[in-house]
C-alpha cells in the first residue's frame, strides 16, 4: 500500500492540512472566536451617529442627546469588557507567545510544505484505489495531530499546551454572563435611542440597524457569495432616480432577507464551542452560512432582472467578481491578450489573428467559468462541513481528496486551456513577436 513506510506522504499531508487551515482559508473551528477577539468589539460605535443623523434625519436637539446615548454606552461597554477581561487574564493569563514567534513559525511551515509539494502531483497523481485513498485519509487526520502536539511541544515545553481559555470551565462561566451583560448594553441602547424619536424616525430604526448589523457581521463568511452585500454593488452601478425609485421595494425585501440569515449565522457561531464542537454543531453552522449564501445568490438574479438592460451586464459582473473572486477577477491569459494588442509591431492581418484567438478563449473561459461557479455553490458547502469535522477530530463523511476535489480540479483544467492558448498565442506571433509576459499561466 502507498502509505506503508511512507514518512513523505504523511509529512506531506500534515503539511497541506495546516497550511490550508492557517493561511489559505483562515477556517478554525471556532471560525477565531476567543475570550480576546470579537467577543468584546462593541455592537455600537461613535460613527455610527452620522448613520444615525443621516438615515433618521435627526435634528440638532435629536442629535445632541442620541450622541449622548452613544456616549454612555461606549463608556459603559469599555468598562464592563475591561472587567471581564481583567478577570480572564487572573484566571487563565494569555500564553507568552509573541506575534514574530507565530510568523517565523508559520513561514518556516510555508518553506517545508513548499519543497513537499514539488513531488506531490507526482507521488499522488496515479493513486485510484479507494482503499489506498481510505488510507491515506487516516494516515492525514494521525499526522496533523502529531504534528500538532509536536509544535505545541516546541513551543510550550512538554506539557504541551498553556492554559487554555477556550477550554477553562471558569473562563466559559465569565462568557457566559459577559454575554447576557453585552446584550443588555445593546437592548438598552437601542430603548433609549427609541424613546426620543418621533414616530416617523422610529419606523427607520430597523433598518439603520440592519445596516450596521450587515456593516459589522458580514464579512465574518467563509463561502463564496456568503460577505456580499447587493445594497453596496447596487451603490456602485450609479443607477439614476427612477431606476432606483423602482427598485427600492425589492432592496428593502433583500436587506431584511439578508438581515435574518445574518442573525440567524452569528448567532450560531456564538453559540458554538471554540473547540471540538459536535457533529451537529457543525452541520447546522454549514446549514446556516449556505443560507446566507444563497440569499445573496438568489437576490442577485432577481435583482439584475429588475435592472435595465444596459446595466444589467455590469451588476452581474460587479456580483460574481465580488461572489466568486476566484473564478471571475481577470486571468493572466486575458492579461496577456491585452497586454499583446496594445504593444507596438502587429500587422493587421497579425491583430485579427490575436483578436480572433482572444475571442475564441474568453469563450470557453465563459462556459468553464459558469461550470467552475456552479460546481462552488454545489460543492463548498461539503468541503467546508468535511474541514471543520477534520479539525475537530472528527473525519466524519470525510471530502474527497486532493486529487479528487472537484473545484480544485476545474480550476487546473481551466489553467491548462490557459496553457494551450499561451501556447497557440505564441505560435501566431513568432518568435520575434512574442511578448516578454507570453509564459503567463492561467489560475
């Protein structure tokens, strides 16, 4: 069997699992939450009162004492954090490990998985039999957990692990009730802000909220399409008077759409362990992001079918670029193309040449892009459920492997066209016209 003896293949396993979880995604179980992170950023802050002026029309008088509000909670929630920080650090003090200790840790991690990876297509290339690739699943889950509680080894002797806030029974306690003093901060703000509006302003006040709830909540995604916000791209497409005024109600169902899936994601991950949290824990996280996904997804097609036919296009794009940057933000081969007809020396028969090549490209990058996005809607909610089970110590209904996942697949299908149409780019120019940038490879 492959695995038997094979100390490579199980370094290098190790080594992919952590450096897609420590720089490539950024994913941890606890998607980073700890008694030192977002736990204690407020719900509120001091710019927020130009929102608040802006989208309630509040009045100098209105101002003055929403200010106020503003001010008392700022000053009431830094106190009560500092406390309840204050008394974590007693209880279990923060581990002496520095942030250059951490970036010469992870760099040395990236050097040793780079010289891995130049045998690896390879080493793994031919492996088909599914009992090999069973193995090669176990001998994965083992090595990154020795390799695990060997670094935690080296750096915190051995003992291996510093108190663990996430774990102390009596750091979880002051969370808890942190958590119940924070939201009556925030539901007392909110009932003050109430009481001193009139009733016109006071039919605005969800959605000024909602607005700093997208502002605030938002970008903590994962999934593709999962941080977009379509208010903001809206924004961007300088729409005139009439086409907003006409779009307004369907952007109004969206924000309040988009609204409850946001509540209803973080308030699964604030209820989630920041270790080792159960199967079904993780499912219903994974159910709760795709949600949010797929509200933006669905709304951007209804909203570009409200949209004119002239800016139908450029919404749509502005969309997928900001949903799906992988796919759609520019290719080296398209750079390439560019770069080639602007250069100086083509005949015109030699750029009808190079135009009719870049035309016959971005048409399959269109259809192999499409397939590429549908392939991420289907499939990444899988890989990101099979990731955190992995993390956790739970390979439960494990993804496919490296060879076997089928975004990443696509994507080198898509960087070998790239590569026969350098290629062919290069053999119509000739040598004598071929640009410095012709061994560009697509992504």
């Amino acid at each position: 069997m492959l695995l038997d003896g094979s100390r490579f293949t199980r370094r290098l396993l190790a080594g992919l699992a952590l450096v897609s979880m420590l720089f490539g995604t950024g994913v941890a179980v606890g998607q980073g939450r700890s008694p030192d992170g977002e736990a204690f950023a407020p719900d509120f802050r001091r710019r927020d009162l130009n929102l608040f002026v802006r989208d309630l029309k509040l009045g100098d008088n209105r101002k003055a004492v929403v200010e106020a509000l503003l001010f008392d909670y700022e000053t009431a929630f830094t106190n009560a954090s500092k406390a309840v920080r204050d008394r974590i650090e007693e209880i279990a003090p923060a581990p002496s490990v520095t942030a250059e200790d951490m970036r010469r840790e992870q760099e040395a991690l990236r050097r040793e998985v780079q010289r891995l990876q130049e045998d690896m297509r390879g080493r793994l290339r031919d492996v088909t039999d599914a009992e090999e690739r069973r193995a090669m699943m176990d001998a994965y889950h083992q090595a990154v957990r020795e390799l695990r509680d060997e670094m935690r080894r080296q750096r915190y002797g051995e003992g291996g692990a510093p108190t663990d806030r996430a774990t102390d029974p009596q750091v979880a306690a002051l969370m808890v009730e942190w958590k119940i003093e924070r939201r009556g901060l925030h539901d007392q703000f909110i009932g003050d802000v109430e009481a001193v509006l009139t009733d016109e302003q006071r039919s605005r006040w969800p959605g000024v909220l909602r607005t700093i709830r997208r502002r605030e909540m938002l970008g903590r995604g994962y999934l593709a399409g999962e941080t977009v916000d379509l208010i903001t791209i809206v924004g961007k497409a300088r729409l005139d008077g009439d086409v907003l005024t006409t779009i307004q109600p369907m952007l109004e169902e969206y924000a309040i759409a988009l609204d409850l899936a946001l509540v209803a994601r973080n308030e699964t991950l604030a209820g989630m362990p920041a270790v080792r949290p159960s199967r079904d824990q993780v499912n219903v996280m994974v159910v709760r992001r795709t949600a949010l996904r797929d509200v933006n997804v669905n709304w951007a097609d209804r909203i570009a079918d409200a949209l004119p036919e002239t800016v139908r296009p450029g919404f749509h794009r502005e969309f997928r670029v900001a949903a799906f940057p992988q796919i759609y933000r520019p290719t080296p081969i398209q750079r390439l193309f560019e770069s080639t007809r602007r250069g100086a020396g083509l005949t015109p028969d030699l750029e009808q040449g190079v135009v009719a090549l870049e035309r016959e490209y971005n048409a399959r990058l269109d259809a192999a892009n499409e397939a590429l996005r549908t392939t991420t809607i289907s499939y990444e909610p899988e890989q990101l459920r099979g990731r955190l089970h992995r993390a956790a110590g739970d390979p439960i209904d494990p993804t496919p492997g490296l060879t076997d996942d089928p975004i990443r697949l696509a994507l080198m299908e898509r960087r070998e066209m790239g590569v026969t149409y350098s290629d062919r780019l290069k053999t119509l120019l000739g040598e004598t016209g071929t640009p410095r940038s012709a061994g560009a490879r697509d992504r």
